[in-house]
C-alpha cells in the first residue's frame, strides 16, 4: 500500500489474485469486470516492474471489507508501508533451513524462520540509519519498537513468521540474532522438536491425558490439564472404569508438570484427535469433521440407479407435529418418482412410497430399476427372504447406506435443493443452524397447516420440481427433469414383469375360477387366457394381484401356492344382437367360442383317456350288477322318426350358451 497526496492505494499485487500470486484478495477475471465497469479507480498501467496502484477510497465497499479483513485498518497499515518495503526475501535464509540437518523442519516451519530472518535483516538495516528513520520516515527510535510489534502482527498473512508480537520479547529475539552474527540457528525454538522435552513421546501418558478428556461431561482442553495437575499432586483420584484400577501418581510422576501447551499437543495429534472426537462427537458430526470419503460421480441413464429416505416436509400440523414422508428419486434425472405421506413414520410408509414409484413406471412404460439404495431403518423385514428390498426379488442391485451420513444417499442431495422451492409459503421452517441465515429457523412463525394442506403443497411442488429446467443445461439443453427421466433411460434394463411386481406392491383379493372361465374381482369379472389354463390349478380357489391404475384394473395375475400361473384381462361382453354388433364384438364373441370350442376339445381327450373298470369282490358280486327288471304286464309301441341333424350359425350357438 502508498500513500500518494493523502490518497491511500493498494499495489496491483495485494488486490489482484493470480495463479503465481495466491495473496490477493480479488481473481483477474473479477477484477478485470470490474475494471470494465468503472468500479475502480487505478493509477498508472503496471509493467516492466511497476504496479498498477487501485484507489482505495473509490472501491465497492464489499471490496474495502476484504482489505480489513486481510490488512487490518489499511491507512494503519500503509504507515508501515516504508519498513514493509524493506522486507527482501533471504536466499540464504531459505538455502540453510532446506539443507541444513538442524531439525526436523516442516515446509511451514522453514517458510517461517526464513520470513523471521528476512524481518529482523529489515529492521536492522532500519536501525543502522537512525538519522533516516526520523527524517525520511518521520519516525521515533522510541516508537520504532512500538510499530515494530504491529507489523510483525499485521505480516502474518504476507510473511508468514513465528517472531513475537510483545516488546519484551521481540526486542530481545533481535538483538540475539544480530548479536550472533546473523545465525539463523538463533532463530530455531527447538524445544518444539525435543520429545524429551514436550513429553509427548510416551504412550502411557497420551493414555491419561485422552482418557481425561473423553470424561462423560466433555471437559475443555484447561480442565484436562487441571485435573492432571491435580491427579500428581494427590488431590484426585483417577480410576480405570473397565478394570476398576486406581492409577498410581507416581507412575506419572517422571513426567513432571506438564505444560497447557503440551497438553494441547498430545490432544491435538491427528492420531489422538480422532480417537478422543470418536468418543466426544456424536456419529454425524464426526463423519463430517474426519471421516474419510469416496470420490463417484453420478449415473449418465435414469433407472440405473434410485435412491430411497424418509422426508420430512418443513411445516407444522396444529398438534406441533410435522408430517413423515418418503420420497424416491432417480439419481440421473434428480426427477422425484415416487413418494407417500403419513402423520406417522412406519413400514408401511416406505412401502407405499415404492408402490407410487411401480405405479409411475408402469403407466410410463419404463424398465425395471437397476438399483436401488436406502438406510436400514424401516426396512430389516423388508430385506428377508424373498422380502421387497432383497436383492434379486426385485432391484438387481440393493445398497445399504450408513445411518447419519447424508453426503452418501444421493436422496439427500436432492433434498437440500427441493425443500427450499417452498421458502415462501406460509409456515415454511427453515433449519436452525443453516450456513445462510437467510435459511435459518425463524422462530416468530407459528404458522400451521392442516396435513391436507401439506399433502396438497408437497404434491404440487414436486410436480413442479419434475417439469423444471434439469440443473445440466448444457448436456440437456431445454428438457426438464421428467423429460430426462423417460428419454434417458438404461438401454439395458430389463422389462418390467408386472405379474411379479404385482405380488410385491400391489393389491389382493382370494377369489373363485367360475364356470371354468373367469374370476370376480371388485366386481369385475377376469378370463382366463385361455381354456388350457383351467387345467393348470389344482383347485377353483386362488389369489388375485392386481396394479391400481387410474383407468381402472385391465388385468390380474392369479396365483397358487404363492405360484404364479397365468394373467386373466379384463372381460369383453358382445353384444347378442347382430344388427347391431361392431367389429370388437365379433371379436370378442369368435374369442368366446374358440375358449369354449378349446375346452370341449380338452374335456373330450382327457375323458377317452380314461377307462371303464369293473371292481369284483371276493363273492364274485360287483357294483354294476342291478336287479332283473320285472316283465311289464302290458307294453306300448310307438315309432319315432328319427330328427334329421340341422345346422346351427354361430348365433344359435350363441343362444345355447347363454
């Protein structure tokens, strides 16, 4: 920063962030728009080693905002602008932290010492001229120190260092390394790289300190170290809870007192850290802070993969409550396929959900689904032995998720967008903790709806969510989520096989074959495909599955012994008088006579096929003996002759069936 005829600037360097130049505050390209805008003010045009200077007072004051966060006060800031300058990188200084084998420096710690030396060599060279420190720089021996703290404060983000920040202790760290000659061992604090020292090496002692810190009341990092303290010092007892063994101070005591600082390292080592916050932290924050995850992406065709949760719809019912919901969503598409609500969280809830998603893809002709994952909750008797959710039965493919880990459910991403589509209606809950405050729980609204006002919100949003613009505009440029959802699916799924599906998720009724032809289902009557079917039962009684559809049952799928034998549709009556008979009811009435004219045919071989036996007793007797009959005391002859055959159109034959 410069300070040019009382106008603060900010070197192009600090505003603008490049790929060679991370410590900017703005990108190139938004600092280009804004130029283009005449949101800033510059002085001068930079190159052949000029900066571009940017007026600070004339920026947007999102902008000026970020120069606080970063610089502190800038005007402040820029006061110090003339030692700032002073500050040259010290090649040696990084040459001798890389190579020299003084101690197990990290990259960060060699960043550091070299930015300390770089510093001091600046202010060292300031001293040496103190005539110029007070004429060119107007400024104080006796205030040089002063500023001198601030700096090496307000550095941290431009010059990383580990200098202090008080006088009584910066002062006498440069003396030190002027002192030494420029030593840059001097400037090494090597207690932080001394096992012996920080006491951090035993295994022992990093057992105590964790188990002091995973006490049931979650004690702050200060109270491990008071009770530790307290624990040497015999004032409290420490007992093993599993072994019941009391815990022997002096067997601690070779450690000595142990430092807050160490304290926090031995709690702090990623090591120890993850086991104390596995205890500390409940499941869901401790899979967000460190538990390791997959990196996938998402499926390219719909139906490859579902992804199944319960979900709650963000308003109140007048009782307090909020409606259960579950909700199915194609992962590709992000379409919501099915979904059912209740005022209470069961089984049957998530069955339901699944028999709307059947009903969506039976009405839609689509495949069956490749995949499907949920959690286990509500669905262990769904997974048993040929249960809904076992895989095989259904869904080639079943995942099982882990309980409160939402980044693995794709449902759940969906979620997160879907449910702030209904911000503005009237009772609308947000989250209490949402990142936006814009989305937090707003406590002033007691508004309530009645859950068939949340039904009817909740149906038409997703309809809406469905025929919305798809979030990949550029792969499906102009399509919504459903119209993705049915041109974009699996080449290879397999077809759906409504007989079996609809053992699983659709209706019931045990029923009657009548008259070897047809079944009665919610008074409607069924035939059977056909007359060789008749013969495929081994009793009249059976179980009708059927698939609710909007226009009505066209089909039902009739089985034995939890077997699946045949399909009877939906029975198509003619009409009896010819004058007035359509093309459908010749059809329909050729397809009655050729099952009846079938079933003869089936009765009449089935009977030749059997033969006439006689059953003889020991006696010689046998059941088809009858008694002689009696001579009639007067008989009547009659000649008959014989009726000639006629033949019949199919109508007449029509008429004997009736």
């Amino acid at each position: 920063m410069k300070i040019i005829d009382n106008i603060l600037y900010l070197e192009g360097s600090e505003f603008v962030k490049t790929a060679k130049n991370t410590d900017g505050l703005v990108p190139k390209d938004s600092y280009s728009k804004l130029r283009q805008r005449g949101k800033v003010d510059v002085l001068g045009s930079g190159g052949n080693g000029r900066e571009v200077l940017i007026k600070y007072d004339n920026l947007p004051p999102v902008y000026k905002d970020l120069v606080w966060e970063k610089y502190g006060d800038p005007y402040q800031y820029a006061a110090k602008q003339p030692i700032i300058d002073l500050i040259k990188p010290d090649t040696q200084a990084v040459k001798f932290f890389e190579t020299e084998d003084v101690a197990p420096l990290s990259y960060e710690d060699q960043r550091c010492y070299a930015n300390d030396a770089a510093i001091l060599k600046a202010f060292h060279l300031l001293l040496s001229d103190k005539k110029k420190l007070k004429a060119s720089m107007q400024i104080s021996l006796a205030s040089f120190w002063d500023m001198a703290c601030e700096l090496v404060s307000d550095l941290s983000h431009r010059f990383p260092n580990t200098l202090p920040t008080s006088l009584r202790r910066l002062k006498p760290k440069y003396n030190d390394f002027v002192n030494s000659g420029f030593d840059y061992n001097v400037l090494i604090d090597r207690r932080k790289y001394n096992e012996t020292n920080n006491k951090i090496a035993d295994e022992r002692l990093e057992w105590l300190i964790m188990s002091l810190y995973v006490q049931q009341y979650r004690p702050y990092k200060k109270e491990v170290y008071n009770d530790y303290l307290s624990f040497l010092n015999g004032k409290k007892k420490v007992v093993d809870a599993h072994s019941g063994e009391v815990l022997n101070p002096e067997d601690f005591k070779e450690y000595g007192r142990l430092s807050d600082a160490t304290v926090w390292r031995i709690l702090n080592k990623p090591a120890n850290l993850l086991t104390v916050e596995k205890m500390r932290l409940n499941a869901l924050d401790y899979s967000n802070k460190h538990l390791p995850y997959n990196e996938r992406y998402a499926p390219q065709y719909s139906l490859s993969k579902l992804s199944m949760d319960d979900y709650e719809p963000p308003f109140l019912m007048p009782n307090g409550n909020r409606v259960s919901g579950y909700v199915v969503v194609d992962v590709a598409s992000k379409c919501i396929v099915g979904k059912a609500f209740s005022r209470d969280k069961n089984t049957d809830l998530l069955v339901n959900s699944l028999k709307d998603m059947f009903r969506v893809l039976v009405n839609k002709g689509c495949g069956m689904p490749g995949e499907i994952e949920f959690e286990r909750h509500l669905t262990d008797s769904l997974m048993k032995e040929d249960g809904l959710l076992k895989a095989g039965v259904l869904f080639p493919f079943v995942r099982l998720c882990r309980a409160a880990n939402p980044r693995e459910k794709r449902a759940e991403h969906v979620f997160r967008q879907y449910k702030y589509t209904k911000k503005k209606e009237k009772g609308w809950r947000g989250r209490p903790f949402a990142r936006n405050e814009a989305n937090r729980l707003n406590e002033n609204v007691n508004a309530k709806r009645d859950y068939d006002e949340i039904l009817a919100i909740e149906t038409a949003y997703i309809t809406r969510w469905n025929n919305s613009l798809h979030e990949d505009q550029e792969k499906y440029k102009g399509m919504t989520r459903m119209e993705v959802f049915l041109k974009n699916q699996h080449p290879g799924l397999p077809k759906l096989k409504r007989a079996h599906l609809a053992r699983y998720i659709g209706e019931k009724t045990n029923t009657t074959i009548r008259n070897n032809k047809m079944v009665q289902v919610q008074y409607n009557s069924y035939w059977l495909p056909d007359a060789d079917s008749v013969f495929l039962f081994d009793s009249y009684s059976v179980t009708a599955y059927w698939l609710p559809d909007d226009e009505g049952v066209k089909e039902v799928y009739l089985y034995q012994n939890d077997k699946y034998v045949c399909t009877a549709k939906r029975s198509t009556p003619y009409n009896e008088a010819q004058w007035e008979q359509t093309d459908e009811d010749v059809r329909s009435m050729h397809e009655q006579f050729g099952y009846r004219s079938r079933f003869d045919a089936i009765v009449r071989e089935r009977v030749s096929g059997l033969a006439r036996l006689k059953v003889v007793y020991d006696d010689g007797s046998n059941d088809y003996e009858l008694p002689a009959p009696k001579p009639a005391t007067s008989l009547l002859t009659v000649d008959v002759e014989s009726e000639k055959p006629q033949r019949r159109n199919i109508s007449q034959m029509a008429e004997d069936d009736l």
